[in-house]
C-alpha cells in the first residue's frame, strides 16, 4: 500500500514517485533471492546512483539532490519497505559522506565528494571496535603520523558494505584521551587493509557487515578530515543524523510487515468471517497501524526540526527508540496474524522480524538512546 505522504514540494513529490518505480522494479523483484542466498546485489548500488538517490540531502554543487531531510527519510523509508538491507547500506552510505561534506577543506569536496554522491563510489563508516561499540571514546585502532602522511593499525569491527565499499570514513587515534581521535577518508583497496568473511548474521544477508584489520597501511595526509583530534566530534555530529536514517528504515519496515499482515486478514476466512472482522485480529492491526504511523511521525519532527537549523539530537534519539521498537513489535505481530503461515518462509514476515531486530542495536543501541533522552532531561 503506498503512504499517503504530505510532502513539501511537487519536486519531491516527484521524486517518491520516481523512487517507488525503481524499488518496485529494482528490489522488490530481487530481494527474496539475494536475501535467501546470502548474496551481493551487484550493480544496484550504481542503479540507485545514478537515479540520484545516494546524494540526495548534499548540495547540487557537488552533484548531490539538495533535499532536504524530511525528504531523504521518506525516500529511505520506501526502499525499506522493499528490502531493508539496500536501505540501511543507503543511509550508512550518506553517513559516510558526512564528515567530507562537512568537515572537509574545499578542495577535499571537490576531488571527492562528486564520485560519492554518485554512487561511482560506495561508502562504509568505520567507527565501531572489538572493544569500543557504545563507548566509542574507547576506541584503539592508531593513526601514527609518517612522512607524507598516516599508517593506520589495528582493527574495526561491523562495517557495513565492509571490503565492498570503495571509501570509509575512519576513526583512528591520532593521540591519547578522548580528544585523540581523528577521522580518515580512507580508499577501499589499500595495502595492508584486509577483512574477514562476512558475519553470519540474523538477517539483512544481502549487504555484508566485516570486520576490518588496518595492519599498517599507509593513507596521504590529505586523507585526514578536518583537524587532528576532532574525530569524536565529527562521528557524533554524524550519528544524529544516522539515527535518523535508522529511523526511516525501521518505518518502512514496519510498513511493509503491516501491508502483508493486512492483505492476509481480508483474504483468509476462518469460522466464516475474514480475519479483520474478528475484533481481536482487527484491533491488533489497529495498533500496528498505530504504531507505524507514530514512527513516521517521530522521524519527521526530528527531520524537520533539523532541515530548519534547529537542535534535533534528542528528538532523533527518540525516534530512533521508537521506530525500531515499533519495527521490532509490528513485524513480530505480523507473524502472528499470519499463524503457523507467518513463521514459514513462504512469506516475508519472518524476515521482516529477523531484519528489524538490529535496528534497535546499530546506530547506538536503544539503551544508549534512553541514556542520551534522560541526561537532556537533567536539571
């Protein structure tokens, strides 16, 4: 069922519209096969870039969409609800451009930026360790200064598109303490860079998620983004943003498992009535819509707040919180509106339930949400 979305423009209206043709052509027709098989998608990524869909939020200076985020949120929440890994690898994607776009020297954006916001190079951001997840001030992975520029040891974990991507944006320590730590605009090929196989995960099979090991490999110094030191800054200054991107995916997640759980209720009959006419089945789908609905809410006040200058980290943690617990709920009762159906693969919301699992543990868990919430609280 296509949302009926309040949008701030016929631009963007437009754009929905272009991005609901190319995920029902795209993904739709490819996901079960690539989510069953554990295998990459490849070329997709470029189709996505070259619709204009990976840049949208970055100025058109530099080849991006100049949307605004109210508006990439929604496009994000429409490729979720076709495949949520092609979504998540999309808002990490535009993550990873964060701190080029807005931390880099002029000549930095201009060599780099356009081939990004194109999607001729791919993303990952590279913040997470063994030992350093929630607490990323804890980080060890070093940047030790050489001639000409940085070698680069130690190891990175959950990487997103991790030996896929061509580019990540890279925490590393430059310097002891919390204000050691320095970001990279680091190649994808690089000598000395290596990855693991792919973890095995409980879903999102499509888009590999690696753990990285920098043994020694050397990077120009005109990779260092911004100022030595400033990495804590620049990752934090990217994740409310992220969170949002999260957020969006969650929704359309949600969305879909609730599309299928609705369908199913008006086409099966049992003791001679449809499902939905069952008060108990119909109530149910009352609170999933409820709850996809006031997911897609949350994000959008937080976008908004953001696309008008205004402070938003604390409502972006809140819709991160509340958008993947309402993923994580509405595609669990999609199974049990499906029955014994729902928990075969004969349909995709056991999947949905798989898929929205991590989406209350990437971007800062939840608990790390309630944490950022309650100290925004503390007189």
């Amino acid at each position: 069922m296509d949302v009926d979305r309040l949008l701030p423009t016929p631009e963007a209206a437009d754009l929905i519209a272009l991005t609901r043709e190319i995920a029902d052509k795209e993904l739709a027709p490819r996901v079960e096969e690539h989510e069953r098989a554990e295998s990459y998608p490849e070329g997709l990524f470029a189709t996505l870039g070259r619709a204009g869909l990976l840049g949208l939020v970055y100025p058109e200076e530099y080849g991006g969409g100049g949307q605004p985020y109210e508006v990439y949120l929604q496009v994000l929440e429409e490729l979720a609800a076709r495949w949520a890994s092609v979504a998540v690898a999309t808002s990490v994607h535009t993550l990873a451009c964060h701190p080029l776009h807005a931390f880099g020297t002029e000549e930095q954006k201009k060599r780099w930026l356009p081939a990004m916001l194109a999607g001729e190079w791919i993303g990952g951001y590279s913040l997470s360790e063994p030992g350093a997840g929630s607490d990323a001030a804890a980080l060890t992975c070093k940047a030790e200064p050489v001639v000409d520029g940085y070698r680069i040891t130690g190891t990175k974990a959950w990487v997103t598109h991790g030996g896929k991507a061509d580019f990540y944006s890279l925490f590393a320590r430059t310097a002891p303490g919390p204000h050691g730590v320095s970001c990279f605009l680091a190649p994808g090929a690089v000598d000395g860079l290596g990855f693991d196989p792919p973890e095995r995960k409980m879903g999102l099979h499509a888009v590999p998620t690696a753990a990285a090991h920098w043994d020694g490999a050397l990077l120009d110094a005109d990779r260092l983004i911004g100022t030595e030191g400033q990495g804590l800054a620049i990752a934090f200054s990217a994740l409310d943003c992220g969170r949002l991107g999260i957020a969006a995916c969650a929704t359309g997640l949600a969305q879909a498992a609730l599309d299928v759980a609705v369908d199913y209720a008006n086409e099966r009959t049992t003791f001679g009535r449809r499902l939905v006419d069952h008060q108990g089945l119909g109530f149910l789908l009352a609170d999933m819509t409820a709850a996809v609905d006031s997911a897609r809410a949350t994000y959008l006040d937080a976008a908004r707040r953001r696309d008008l200058g205004h402070t938003f980290g604390r409502q972006a943690s809140v819709a991160k919180l509340v958008a993947t617990d309402a993923a994580m709920k509405v595609t669990t009762d999609a199974v049990q509106v499906l029955g014994g159906y729902g928990y075969t693969r004969d349909f995709p919301v056991e999947r949905y339930m798989r898929e929205a699992k991590i989406m209350q543990i990437f971007e800062g868990t939840n608990q790390i949400q309630r944490l950022v919430i309650s100290r925004g609280l503390a007189a």
